[in-house]
C-alpha cells in the first residue's frame, strides 16, 4: 500500500513538473533572429565581402527600412524592430530627429502629424512633451508606444542586430558622438550623404562604420581618394536599377557590401496591389541575382522570406546569425 502511495505521489510530481514546464514554455517570449557582434572589428568583419578578395563570402540579407513597420507597429519604433527580428535577420534603418531641448528622438518626418497623436514640428517639443504622445501604424491606428530616443534605441539593439543611422536633421557629428557615448561602435552605422561627411565620420572615430552612397565606379573612384578605409564602408548603390551594371563587381573587389533599395519599386507595386506576391519573391531574388548583397526594403519581413529561399551555402557570416530568445 506505501508503495502504491509513493508510486502515486511520484507520478503526481511529475505531472506537476509537466505542467509548470508547459506553462513557462507559453509564457516564454518568442525568438529573435540576431546578428550577433561583440566589437566594432567583428561588425568590420560581417560587413566585409568576403575573408579576401579572392575568396567571396556573404550572406545576403536584409535592411528594414524605418524598422519595418506594419500594421499594429509603427516606424521608427523598439516594439517595431522586435517584431522584425521575430522573423527575418535584418539590419534596421531609422531617422533621428531633434526636440526643443536637443535631445535626439527616432521620427522620420519633421512633424508629429502622420505617426504620432500629436501636431506640429518635433522641434517644437521638448523630450518629456514628446514622451507624452502615442505612436500610429502605418494605417494611421493608434498604438500604446512612445516616441524612442536615438540613446534607447542604441541600447536596444546591442546583442541584436545593426542600426543604420539616417541623418534628418541630425549632423554628422553629433550622430557619431552619440554612438560613441553609447559604446555603440559594434551595432550602428552613421548614413554619409557626402564623402566629405564619410570623411568627417571616419576622423572623428574610425570605429564607426557607415553607409555611403556610391552610385557607380566613378564614384567609387572619387571615394577611393577621401582616405577612408573601404572596411569601415557598406555602399549604397540604388533605390532603382544601376546606372552601371559593374558596380556591384567593383564593389565587391574592395571588399564591401551593395545595398540596393526595393521601397520605390518592387514593395510599392505590391502594396498598390500592382504585382502578385509571387512577383515580389521574384523581384528581391532578382536583386539578389543582380550582385546585390543587401536589399533595404519597406517589406523587411517578405523580403527576408524570400532570401531564406536560396540555396546556403557555408559562409564565415554565420557566426554572426543567431536565434535567441
């Protein structure tokens, strides 16, 4: 009979533990696709073709522009870019703006109107006005989300992924200041509309990398004579199709990245219903095919969909992708 009873308390036990282990595996939170990097020299490092010139080596991926936003989840938002990295790898583009006060806030546009419950410049308002309003989704809903300052943003995406620093109405300066208060060098890049502001961003700290816009090899050329080191550099090449189609090769031979952008055609024809879903999994792939390396797109989910459908092949870069919690 004891042994009936111990035998019945054990089994109890184990139910219990049965369900407590379902109930935590519910309430755990949902995974996130990471690029995991440690120090600036690892980012130098993922941001590179290749280990050499004569060995490529990428992973293509995904730039979300705003930080991809979607119904229920506004641009330029913490909330936003968690949601993105629930399901693709992506780097995370993002406007930084500033208040009355000087304190730097993620907004895209220089009024409130469109993403926000409130009216008027956001230079207008101070810090803790602006921590007042609530963030709209792209279908103008209003959301429980605050307005994120460049610091949070910084700070949240350690261990997580890249952010790509647009400029607005911030300077070249005080974004690379920034970064460098937050000991962000490992998880940021500063957008360079200029070479000269490259320039400015690589002297006032060469740990930070950037994004500069190099449409074709003579602007590559011209590039090549700023000083700047090509390992500090992703390039921009394109919102449409190239004006030169060796760019992406030229590029590649001195170790960096292309990006090309899919918001002015292929992610615009689909959300005006123009083209089918399958046209826009054909059309990342065929930037891809193109020699691009990094698509930055408004539908940073879809397209990173879509890339998941080549083929893998091994690759240094897959230190870099994690799954985490």
């Amino acid at each position: 009979m004891r042994k009936l009873i111990r035998r019945g308390y054990r089994f109890l036990l184990v139910l219990a533990l049965a369900v407590i282990s379902g109930f935590m595996g519910f309430s755990q939170p949902p995974r996130l696709h990471v690029i995991s990097l440690k120090n600036p020299r690892q980012l130098r490092t993922f941001l590179r073709y290749g280990p050499d010139r004569s060995r490529p080596d990428r992973i293509p991926f995904v730039s979300a522009h705003r930080g991809g936003p979607r119904p229920g989840y506004p641009e330029n938002c913490l909330a936003t870019f968690e949601n993105t990295l629930r399901s693709t790898w992506a780097m995370l583009e993002i406007d930084p703006r500033y208040s009355k006060d000087s304190a730097i806030v993620l907004m895209h546009d220089p009024t409130l109107d469109r993403t926000t419950t409130g009216h008027g410049k956001v230079s207008g308002f101070t810090l803790e006005e602006l921590r007042k309003l609530r963030l709209k989704d792209p279908d103008g809903r209003v959301t429980d989300y605050p307005i994120p300052t460049l610091g949070e943003a910084l700070e949240w995406a350690k261990g997580k992924t890249v952010l790509i620093v647009d400029q607005k109405d911030v300077p070249m300066p005080a974004r690379v200041q920034e970064i460098t208060k937050h000991r962000a060098e490992a998880n940021a890049l500063v957008m360079a509309y200029t070479f000269e502001d490259a320039q400015l961003a690589y002297a006032l700290n060469p740990e930070v990398a950037m994004e500069v816009f190099i449409p074709d090899r003579e602007a590559a050329d011209r590039f090549e004579q700023m000083g700047v080191s090509w390992q500090n550099v992703v390039a921009f090449v394109t919102h449409t199709q190239p004006k030169d189609a060796t760019i992406f090769q030229h590029l590649h031979k001195k170790g960096t990245l292309a990006i090309v952008g899919s918001s002015r055609t292929i992610d615009k024809a689909y959300a005006e219903k123009g083209i089918a879903k399958n046209e826009l999994d054909k059309g990342y792939l065929a930037i891809i095919a193109s020699g691009a390396d990094i698509i930055e797109a408004d539908l940073a989910i879809e397209a990173g969909e879509a890339l998941r459908t080549i083929p893998k092949k091994k690759s240094s870069k897959d230190q870099f992708f994690k799954i985490r919690p």
